[in-house]
C-alpha cells in the first residue's frame, strides 16, 4: 500500500463529508451512489495524474491507457488496506455489484463529478494535494464510506462498487476543470 501523508489522511475525512454533503438526499443518501462517485472522483484525480495529452477529446469518453491499468490497482490496495485496518473485512472475491439494480448508482459518470467537483476543490487546495496525492486521499475517503454504510449495504458489495468506479475514473475523460 502506498505510504500516505498526514494530509492526505487529514483531506480524506473532508472528501468522505463533502460527498455525503453534495449527494445528499432529503435526509439520507443512496449508499451505492456515494461509494461510487467518491471511486469515481479518485479515478478522475488519477486520470488527471496521467497529463494525458489527447486534443479533441470529449468529457465522457473511454481513454484506454497502460497507467491507468497499472495505478488504479494501487486505488483498490488503499481502500482494502483501509478497511482491514478499521475492522471491516472484504471477501477475495467481492460479489458483482452490477448484477442487483437496487446498487446501481443514481447518477452517471459526468454527473457525479459535476456535483463533487465543487466541493472537493477547496479540499484538495487547502491541504496542497497533487492529483495522485488526491486520488489516494479519496480512496481513504471511498473507504470510510463503505464502513459508514455498512448497515445499510454490504460491505462487499460496497467494495465491488468502488472498484468498478476507480476503473472507471480512471478510463473516462472528465470535464475540464
């Protein structure tokens, strides 16, 4: 697992609340939602790491890249790290979050990071996060979720959802900042 620093541990609280606060709905979330636009949010800041130089590219579009094969595993050691460390174990084998709609998230790619982007801004500039120094703060982030939602989604699944939504940041073009 990656070493992370005191900020980014500090920022990943602060990304977990922000995505809480921004995906809000009434008075409770949709678990499958949070824990994927947080994943998605890191993938989108490992994306962002990569300073791809791809003109004509349009937000939403699948960009296939050796990096983001080979780094968004290191998203999913952190999140696994971190959730073995807080007690909250996950199967070898986490069950195929796609096959029940109930987990299926409510927004799309695009949408998800248009709600998120805003709030985790101030976050990341405050605690001088780089892309990647982000990207692993909010898998920390994406973690804590996953615990936080636990009664109400099971773990396992909750992981398979991140997983999906890190590979999926980290394929997918997003909006220009």
């Amino acid at each position: 697992m990656a070493t992370l620093t005191k900020e980014q541990t500090d920022a990943a609280g602060e990304f977990a609340n922000a995505t809480i606060a921004a995906l809000k709905i009434g008075e409770g979330v949709h678990p499958p939602t949070i824990i994927a636009a947080s994943a998605r949010m890191a993938g989108t800041y490992l994306f962002r790491s990569f300073d791809l130089e791809l003109p004509g590219l349009k937000p939403g579009q699948v960009v296939l890249s050796e990096a983001a094969n080979e780094q968004s595993a290191q998203l999913i050691q952190i999140t696994a790290g971190i959730l073995s460390r807080i007690g909250t174990k996950i199967a070898d084998s986490p069950p195929d979050a796609a096959a029940g709609s109930r987990h299926k998230p409510v927004l799309e790619f695009l949408d998800t990071q248009k709600k998120l982007e805003p709030a985790y801004a101030p976050i990341k500039a405050r605690f001088s996060l780089t892309d990647r120094q982000a990207a692993e703060a909010v898998a920390v982030g994406t973690a804590l979720l996953i615990r936080h939602a636990k009664d109400f989604l099971d773990p396992n699944i909750a992981f398979g959802i991140a997983v999906y939504g890190y590979i999926e940041g980290a394929k997918t073009a997003p909006e220009p900042i």
